[in-house]
C-alpha cells in the first residue's frame, strides 16, 4: 500500500513538471529587438523585430570555450542579415550578469569584453558597448539551450546609440523599450499618424500614417497671434495634410491637456483651439481635446525642437478623427488608440 503510494505521488510529480516545462517551452521566444536612434549608421535609425519563421532564422553558437556567443540572424531576403557577438574579458567563460565598457570584438585588448553588432553590409570601425547576459542555459552535449541579453553599441566614441535585445528559445520578456515594438505601436522620430470612424457605426473609415521619410514636416506660427502652431505635411501624391493646435488666447502653449478644443480660429477665448485640413477637405465644425506630452522651443528662434501630442476630435456627423503628432519624439504612437497615451 505505501509502495503504491508513493508512486502515485512519484509520477503526480513528474506529470507536474513535464506540464510545466512543456507550458515553459510554449512560453519561448527566439527573436531580435532593435530600436536605431537617428544618425546610428548600423539600424539606419529603424526600430524593428525580427522574430524566428516569420522574418528569417537564427543561429547560435559557442565561442572559445563558452567565452561567449555568436548568433546569426537571416532574413529572408539575403541582403538582411545581423551578426552579434559576445564574449567576456580575461579568458573566463561568460556567465549572466553585466558587461561594461565591451570594445569592439574581436579587437579588443583581452582584459575587455568584446562586443559587435554588424550587419547587411555596415560595421563599425570601432565600437563602444555594454550588454548583460540574462539567461544562458547549455544542453548536455554543450550547445546553447536558451540565451537572453540586451545590449547597447556606438559606432566611434560619440556615435548616436543601437539598442537591442536578443531572446534565443528564451520565456524572458523583452525590456519596456523594445515591449512596445509588440504592442503594436509605431516608435518613429517624426510622424503623423490619424485613424477616422464612425461613432453611430464604429466603422473605421480611414487610416493614415506618415513620416517624414514620406514627405516634409513644416511648422509655422498660428496665422492670427495665438500661441501654438500650424503643422503643414507635405506628402506629395498623397495629399498634403493642415493641423492647427492653439492654447486658450493669452496663454502660453505648453506641456498639458487641453480641454474642450474649438475649431480654431473661431474658438473661445478661454478654449483651445484646434482645426484639421486633409486631402479631402476640411473637418466640419471640430470639437475635441488634445494633449502634449512633449513640447520645447529654442529659445532663440523659438522653433519647435520636440513635440509629442495626441488629439481627438468629432464633427456634427458624428465622425471621429484620433491621431497622433511626433516630432524628433521617442515617445510610441499606439496604433489601435492613438489618442490613447
């Protein structure tokens, strides 16, 4: 009886644990995150993720003795390909934990780690980097298991930086700044981007999204004395896009919510004010609200250096106009609500 208990409780336990770790393979991921700053020469300033099947494959490796690791992504075209490679300093085998001051691998003196993230014909001549390695699990025969790090690299001393993370056969969720490359969220420097439906019917009726590698982003000051400013997209074959945002008269436009926006310039004294001009026309009689979430000036000219900001307005046909502004803005556009912060 106590024999036959106890395999009962032996093979309850193996159930368990060959579930979970079934549900923790389920749970892996094998894919890349790079988020490129502008006027990084290796991402070209894109933000992107290349995930195993639907972009391309991957391949991990050993470096001298688990000193490090070597994966390859191939897209699938051939001219897009990424190289990264890890290794830590003085010949010790690489173990989680966090890397500093990585020089460029393989020229980097042996008392520092290496690091180079190379790719679709462009490299740095020399690198300056960091990474930590989160997970780093071997089979038995010596292969890599499952492999997890984040990394930073510029090009030269004074490059402008690649973010990135790699998960290989790993369940570790990506870092906040590449979690919203998954969110369905557009992360872009300079963007306009509108989604418009129907209140009565919830039916979207148009989509819009611009960059400026699409067209020309031109701000100019309110034509009658408000603060604020007259965004005018230029998109050539698609049209060319008016966006009017002005603080309430007398008050200085800045970094809040704004309230109950009238169509602008025939808007209150006390309300701001807003209007919209699109390829098709104007939007009748607007009434929303918008909110700047980023918002500086030079302070000399008085230009606009940074801008972020939602908006949403309604006309009396009961259509809604959501949309998003950013201008030399990090801050992520989410495409499902784009009013939404």
């Amino acid at each position: 009886m106590l024999s036959n208990l106890f395999k009962f409780f032996v093979l309850s336990f193996l159930s368990i644990t060959f579930v979970n770790a079934e549900q923790a393979n389920n749970n892996a991921v094998t894919a890349l995150y790079l988020v490129s700053s502008p006027g990084d020469y290796i991402g070209q300033g894109e933000s992107n993720i290349y995930r195993q099947g639907e972009e391309g494959s991957f391949s991990i490796e050993c470096l001298n003795q688990n000193q490090g690791v070597t994966l390859t992504f191939n897209g699938l075209e051939s001219s897009n390909w990424w190289r990264i490679s890890f290794i830590s300093a003085n010949n010790e085998p690489m173990q989680t934990g966090i890397y500093k001051n990585a020089r460029r691998y393989p020229f980097q003196e042996p008392t520092q780690p290496g690091f180079t993230f190379s790719g679709s014909g462009r490299g740095c001549n020399t690198s300056f980097s960091e990474f930590e390695i989160l997970e780093l699990e071997y089979n038995p025969d010596g292969s890599i298991e499952s492999f997890a790090a984040t990394f930073i690299q510029r090009c030269e001393k004074n490059g402008t930086p690649l973010f990135g993370s790699i998960r290989y056969n790993s369940s570790i969720a990506p870092e906040a700044r590449f979690a919203n490359l998954s969110q369905n969220s557009a992360i872009m420097e300079t963007v306009l981007y509108l989604k418009k439906y129907n209140l009565n019917t919830d039916e979207e009726t148009q989509t819009t999204l611009l960059s400026d590698k699409e067209g020309t982003f031109a701000f100019k000051t309110l034509p009658y004395g408000e603060d604020g400013f007259e965004l005018v997209v230029d998109a050539g074959d698609k049209g060319q896009w008016v966006l009017d945002f002005s603080a309430p008269l007398g008050k200085h436009f800045k970094k809040k919510h704004y309230p109950n926006a009238e169509r602008y310039p025939f808007n209150s004294v006390d309300v701001a004010g807003i209007d919209i001009l699109s390829p098709s026309g104007g939007f009748s009689r607007p009434k929303g609200e918008f909110k700047v979430q980023e918002f500086s000036r030079s302070k000399k000219s008085y230009k606009i250096k940074t801008l972020s900001l939602n908006f949403k307005v309604q006309n009396q046909n009961g259509e809604i106009l959501e949309g998003a502004i950013r201008y030399k803005s990090e801050i992520p556009v989410n495409l499902d609500q784009p009013y939404t912060d």
